[in-house]
C-alpha cells in the first residue's frame, strides 16, 4: 500500500470563511432600509434636529456604539448656554455687589458727615449756653452793683446825729477856755481817719437883734478856726448859723437865751460805716480833705 502524504486540516480555512461571510451579511442587514410596515407614520411630524440632539446623545462609533469622547462633547454642549447664563448672573450680581457697597460707603459718609454736623452744632450750643449763663452773670452782678449804687446815692444826703457838745464861752470877747478847747481837742480826736461827717454848729448870744446876730457869729468863726488851725478839719465840713437871742429850736423853751455858747453836733453820713463808702474828694482841689 503506497504511503500518501498527509495533508493539512482543512476545518480551520473554512471556519474563518464562515465567520467573514456572517459579517458580511451582518453588515448588508443593517444598512438595509427598514420595513414600510414598521416605520412611523408620514403624517406624523418628526421632531427638530436640535430637539433630537437634545433629548438623546448621537449614535456614534463601531455599530451605534456610544462614544465615550462624543459623550463629553454632548455634555459640554448642553451646558455651554447654562455657563453662560451662570456667567451673566455672576456679573450681575457682582455689579449689584459693586453697587451697595458704593451706596453703603456714601450711606457711611453721609451719616459721618452729619454726625460731625451734630457734633458742631452741639459745641455751639454749649458754648452760646455758656456764654449766656456768663452773661446771666453778669446781668445779675451788675444789677447788684446798680442796687448797691442806688443805695448809695440814696444814703448820700442821709445824716444822723451822733454827737453832741455845748461850747460855752465868759467874758464879753470870743475867746475859748480851756476846757472849751478840751472839749474840741477830743472831738477833733475822735474824727481823726473818718469819712462822711459834718459839724453842724448853732452860735447864741444874750443881746436882741443885729447885736446879738453878730456877737453869735463871732463865737461860732472861733470855734470853726480852733477846729481848722489846730486839727485841720476841713472847712467843707463845717456849717455855723448865728442866732442871736432866740431860743433853741426844738426845746420848746421860749425864754430868750442868757449865756454866751455853741451847740456843736456831730451828723455823721449814713454810709459812714461801710468802709469809706462815701466818695472823697480830690486832695488837689481846693478845700478838699487832707488824707
């Protein structure tokens, strides 16, 4: 028996043709156009391009696969038109941002400016209060000086009585005694550094008319020259009426008077006491008191 060759298997060449005609049909069905019977109605309106793109990802890749690539794509544009609409509320809010904080900072400097403006007006209303209390003051200080002043040329002309001596005098000339002279040496004494006194003097002499006038005046000019020579008693201060024979005022004595003498009264001024509130004199004018 002759020995034959062996020959390869012939199965797996014919197994590979199988499969690439199995594609091959595969293929051809798919792009065949589907059944009249099955497809949707023409009258039925089919919808937009853009709807479909929007209510499905496209069909892309080996055999309707979806692409994960073309997925991303879909994606982004889907949310291009939201990005930008986020985008314009991000500049609207921001320019509203923007917006109150311009209005707050002139809010701010605002209310600044018109508290400062309270704050002036404040300080010149303490200080016009201030200035009216000093000037409240003032009224009433020069009110007190008025009343004390009204007093004062009130009391000017106000004298009262606060001494009084008899100056006797013997023998027919105007020569004082001794103890006539005492009696004015201590009057003159008591006078001394005082402000706001007069001596008023009333002279008598026993003779009837012109002759008792004159010897009377002649008594009281003694006495006002003892007074200005020895004690320097100015001469404004002293006032002497010569009355004769007739009888002291006030007594109630109607006999004609019988002895030779002065009645000297102290009338001391009203303001007397209150420090030498009597004004003075200028020293330089004549008459004027000595200090």
């Amino acid at each position: 028996m002759a020995d034959f060759p062996k020959s390869r298997n012939p199965f797996p060449s014919q197994f590979a043709a199988l499969m690439l005609a199995s594609a091959l049909c595969l293929s051809a069905g798919a792009q065949q156009t589907p059944d009249s019977s099955n497809s949707p109605d023409s009258s039925t309106p089919k919808p937009s391009p853009a709807a479909q793109s929007m209510s499905q990802p496209p069909q892309e890749g080996f055999w309707g696969k979806v692409n994960p690539f073309a997925r991303k794509k879909w994606v982004k544009r889907q949310l291009d038109p939201i990005q930008g609409q986020v985008n314009e509320l991000n500049e609207v809010n921001a320019k509203n941002a923007t917006d109150i904080k311009d209005v707050d900072a002139r809010s701010q400097a605002g209310i600044a400016k018109a508290q400062s403006a309270a704050d002036q007006a404040s300080q010149v209303a303490s200080a016009a209060n201030e200035q009216a209390q000093q000037a409240n003051t003032l009224a009433g200080q020069a009110t007190g000086k008025v009343n004390e002043l009204n007093g004062t040329v009130s009391g000017l002309d106000q004298y009262a009585p606060a001494k009084t001596i008899s100056i006797e005098f013997r023998g027919p000339q105007p020569t004082l005694s001794v103890a006539a002279k005492k009696q004015l040496d201590d009057l003159a004494a008591s006078l001394t550094g005082k402000q706001g006194y007069l001596l008023e003097m009333e002279a008598y002499a026993p003779h009837a008319g012109s002759t008792g006038i004159q010897s009377s005046g002649q008594l009281a000019e003694a006495v006002k020259r003892y007074l200005v020579v020895e004690h320097e008693i100015p001469v404004y201060r002293m006032h002497s009426v010569a009355l004769g024979n007739v009888p002291a005022a006030g007594t109630g004595d109607s006999t004609p008077v019988r002895l030779r003498h002065v009645d000297l009264r102290l009338m001391e001024n009203s303001l007397a006491a209150r420090d030498e509130s009597t004004p003075r004199l200028d020293p330089s004018r004549p008459g004027a008191e000595r200090p």
